[in-house]
C-alpha cells in the first residue's frame, strides 16, 4: 500500500529494506536520468526579479521599482519598500542584467533607473536627482551614456 501511495505522488522508484546495493544504484540511476531533464527545461527567473536574503528568508525585489543601486565593498545597497537591502552580485553584472529595463551606469559606484530620475544638474560635471530626493554623481566617462538616456543627446 506504501508503494501505491509514493507513486500517486510522483515518486521515481520505491525501496524495501534491505536494500541492496546494486538496488540502491539502480534507483539512483532512474532518478539522474529523469531529473536532468526538467531542470534543463526550467524557465528562468526574469532578469529583473532580484533575491536577497534575509537569515532564512529570501526576499524577492522587482528591481524596476528600485531607483538606485550603490556599489559597498563584495555587495551592492538599495532601498526598497522603506528599508535597505543588500545584494551580492557586481554592479556589472546587474548592469548587464538590467540594461534593457532602464537602467543606466551613473559612475563606477552607482547604477539608475532612468525613471527615477527627476533632474539633471549640469554643473560641476553632472549630477542626476532622484524622485528619493538623492543626488547621484554622473562620472566623465559614464556623461555621455546618462545624457542619451535621458533624451539630452542622441545617441
């Protein structure tokens, strides 16, 4: 009866004791075999959907909602829902990741969402305000990318 209940809810194979190990390497096998294939055929997340962990509990953040992120050390800090959050992955690689969602490189330190900018100060090289009220240098060499995304220049 065990037997017929593991296969109602999906299981591989079934073992008795003793088990054997010629038994034990068959069942391991049946489960390689089938479970290679629907890990390959898993979706992946969105490139927006960020995960932060908190102790136990991972956090899921829709980065489009995030107006800033500060490059601090092996992390990268951002605000989100009234609290900071920390997040590991490098800056480039989540700029990578959300290029195509409206992000832009301010300078080596900080990533913007184009639509969280509310200003664009020229003087002293540049400098963007966000609707949080921060204000974000724009480095020389990231100048020319900050302006065309924010429809200064064209590209």
């Amino acid at each position: 009866m065990r037997a017929l209940a593991a296969f109602e809810v999906g299981a591989i194979d079934y073992l008795v004791k003793p088990v054997s190990r010629e038994r034990l390497a068959q069942a391991l096998e049946r489960v390689r075999v089938r479970s290679a294939a629907p890990l390959a055929s898993l979706p992946e997340a969105p490139s927006w959907r960020l995960t932060v962990v908190q102790g136990t509990l991972r956090r899921f953040v829709d980065a489009r909602e995030v107006a800033c992120f500060h490059a601090d050390e092996k992390y990268l800090r951002f605000s989100f829902a009234g609290r900071e959050h920390l997040l590991r992955e490098s800056l480039d690689a989540l700029e990578t990741r959300l290029a195509s969602h409206g992000f832009v490189r301010a300078h080596r330190g900080a990533l913007v969402r184009v639509a969280a900018v509310e200003a664009f100060e020229q003087a002293g090289g540049g400098s963007l305000v966000l609707v949080t009220g921060e204000q974000v240098p724009v480095s020389r060499r990231c100048l020319t990318a900050v302006r065309v995304a924010l429809g200064l220049d064209q590209a």
